[in-house]
C-alpha cells in the first residue's frame, strides 16, 4: 500500500510537472535488458571492460559521440564571438 501511494504521488508531480511518460517508461523496460546484456558482456569478455573500445567500430562511434556533443557548443561560442 505505501508503495502504490509513493508511485502515485510520483506519477502525479511527473503529470504536474508536464514531464512526458513515455521516456521513463522506456528507460524502465531497456535499462533492465541493457544490465543483462552488459554483464553477458563483461562476462565474455572475462571481466575485461577495455573490450568494449578495442572495436574500431566502437572508435568511430565515439568519435561521432564527440562532434555531435562538441560541434554545436563550437558553433555557438563562434557565433557569439563574431557578434560581439
């Protein structure tokens, strides 16, 4: 009974606050299968967690991760720059 109460009170300061469901409810499903499926991994890959980088696939994502992160604060303090 608690937990139904604190779930509902949750649930409705989420509603109050116009913050969308369905990316907690997705988080809540995938996190789960994302921890399994990471330990299988790491299990794999005999408790090693650097087999995760030695892809060159996974350097290229990483790479990508970077621009798309960096880029725009790039662009930005540029823009503002040439403003100023």
């Amino acid at each position: 009974m608690g937990v139904a109460g604190v779930l509902g009170i949750f649930g409705y300061l989420l509603k109050k606050a116009d913050y969308p469901i369905s990316p907690l409810v997705l988080g809540l499903i995938l996190g789960a299968m994302l921890e399994e499926n990471f330990r299988l991994a790491v299990k794999l890959g005999q408790g090693n967690y650097f087999t995760f980088f030695e892809s060159p696939i996974v350097l290229g994502m990483m790479v990508l991760f970077i621009l798309v992160f960096s880029v725009p604060k790039l662009l930005r303090k540029i823009k503002s720059d040439t403003s100023a």
